[in-house]
C-alpha cells in the first residue's frame, strides 16, 4: 500500500505542474482557474442556482460569493432571486460573461494544442484513454462506462453513413434513400467544410465509436447541427447531451449567432436531448420520405 500511496502522490506532483502550464494561457487576463470553470459551467447552461454552483465545484460559500460579485462589477453576470424560493439565487450569464469565458475557452484550448503537438497520434490516444481509466476508476457512477468525445478520423464518416442506414432501417422502418441521403450529408462534409466554422465529433466507448454528431454552416448567423446518433446499448449515458453540448460552444466559439436542427417527431429521445439543450419547436409538417410518412420538424435556439 506505501509504494500505492506514493504513485499516486507522485502522479499528484506531476500533475499539478501540468496543470501549472495549461494555467499560465490565465495569466494574461485577469481570472484564475477556478473563475474560468465557474464562467464555464455559467456558459454550459446559460444560468444556475447559486447553491447548485457552489456544491458541483466544492467552492466555499464566502469565495464564491464575492467572485459573483466581482463578476457582477465587471457586468459578466446578474443575479435574482428564484421564483420557486425567494432563498434562492439565480446566476445568469451575460453576453459580455459569454464574450469573457470564449476568450478563456480559447487560450485554454489553445494550451491543450501546445501540450499535445509533440506527440504521435498513437500517444495523443493512449493519453485520452489512461485520463478515462482515472476518471472511470476514481469518479464511480454515474455512468456505467468511461466514454471518449473526439475529433472524426479516417473511415468514421463510412461508420456514421452506416449506423444511420441500418439503425434508421431496424427503429423506423426506413428504406435505402435515408442512407444515400446521409452519404450526400457526409460526402459534402468531407470534401468542402471550413473547418474554422464546422466540424464533428465521434462518441468512442472502449474504442469503439457510438455516436456521432457535426456542427455545419447553415448561413454567416445560423449553424446546423446534423448526423446526431447513440449507439442503442450506449444510450443513457450521457453520450447525446455530451455530443450536443460540444456542438453549442463550438457554434458560440465559430461566432455563430443562433443554431437550428432538422429532426422527425418520432424520435422521442433526440427531442428531450434538443429541449434540454434549450431548442424550441419552429414548424413541423408531414410529408413521404424514405418509404413512409414522415412527420419533419425544425427546431432552433439562440447562442
């Protein structure tokens, strides 16, 4: 058990001078590590409880009180009262705090690129997946098993092309031209993306993809979110709100102004996913495709 106990303060030591690094991108503004998690959470989700914010980052009381008020001097947030519970304080994310926390966002990523540019693809993905086996060892529940968000590699978009054509074929009945329809949507993607205003990830569970989303140009204002699927036996875990969440900021990010998304009415679970993400119904309709009646919907949010 010593020699256990000493890995792990060595791993400890190590790691703390890492992070070190990826901290110093901070120093050139005026925000520490923790206020850059807390203007993070705020961004995710547009506005949280106070109690709630302090609790998920085990803040104390007092530090996160005056960091809120700080905040608030500096215009990134306001603050009122619950409606539910007047004892209750509501956070809520400026445009200027959003404006504030990409700019963080950037120099924290661009930081993450420093560190892993001298390495191998190889080592980029024994990294990823030894920093699952410590979250997936030390974090317990609440999901079953360690999942990885990735960038799309060589012969992923053949996978996404697939899952949805026999997914699709066995939940809802469709025939081929949803798969040629999805070919076109990925053929598209490959040949012709900016990659400054869109991109995709895939959802790998012991690497093996699962999912799948891509965030495209719909207009200079207007992103569109497409191709979004979870394995069935992965669904649950978290792995749809993830893909989505990693779609919004990057739109934010792109400097996009407002995202939309085309879904069918059937599809109960990708519709709780887009409510959740904040996307409100605009227009359905119904109309022949695929072999069937299929009942269209448009949904759309502002970032």
């Amino acid at each position: 058990m010593d020699e256990l106990v000493a890995g792990v303060r060595a791993f400890n030591r190590f790691y703390t001078r890492v992070i070190g690094v990826l901290g110093a991108e901070m120093l050139d503004t005026s925000y520490s590590l923790t206020e850059a998690r807390v203007l993070f959470e705020l961004d995710r989700r547009g506005s949280m409880e106070a109690g709630e914010l302090r609790r998920m980052l085990g803040l104390d009381a007092g530090y996160l009180s005056r960091m809120l008020a700080r905040f608030e001097t500096g215009g990134l947030v306001t603050r009122e009262r619950s409606a539910a519970d007047a004892r209750r304080q509501i956070v809520l994310l400026s445009e200027a705090g959003h404006a504030v926390f990409r700019t963080l966002d950037a120099a924290s990523a661009a930081a993450v690129r420093e560190l892993l540019a001298p390495l191998g693809q190889e080592d980029r993905r024994r990294l990823i997946s030894a920093m699952t086996t410590i979250q997936g060892v030390l974090g317990g529940p609440p999901r079953p098993e360690p999942y990885v968000i990735r960038p799309p590699r060589p012969g992923d978009l053949g996978w996404v092309v697939h899952r949805h054509g026999t997914l699709y074929a066995e939940e809802q009945g469709w025939d081929e031209t949803f798969e040629a329809m999805t070919a076109r949507i990925a053929a598209d993607y490959a040949e012709d993306h900016d990659p400054k205003r869109e991109t995709g990830w895939i959802a790998e569970v012991d690497g093996e993809p699962v999912g799948s989303v891509f965030c495209v140009r719909r207009d200079d204002r207007t992103a569109q979110l497409r191709l979004l699927l979870v394995e069935p036996g992965t669904r649950g875990m978290g792995i749809g709100g993830r893909l989505v969440e990693e779609c919004l900021a990057f739109a934010r990010r792109s400097g996009y102004e407002r995202i939309m998304l085309m879904t069918i009415a059937a599809l109960a679970g990708a519709r709780r996913i887009y409510e959740r993400a904040g996307f409100r119904l605009d227009e359905e309709h119904t109309a022949p495709a695929y072999g069937t009646e299929v009942t269209f919907q448009t949904w759309s949010r502002d970032l």
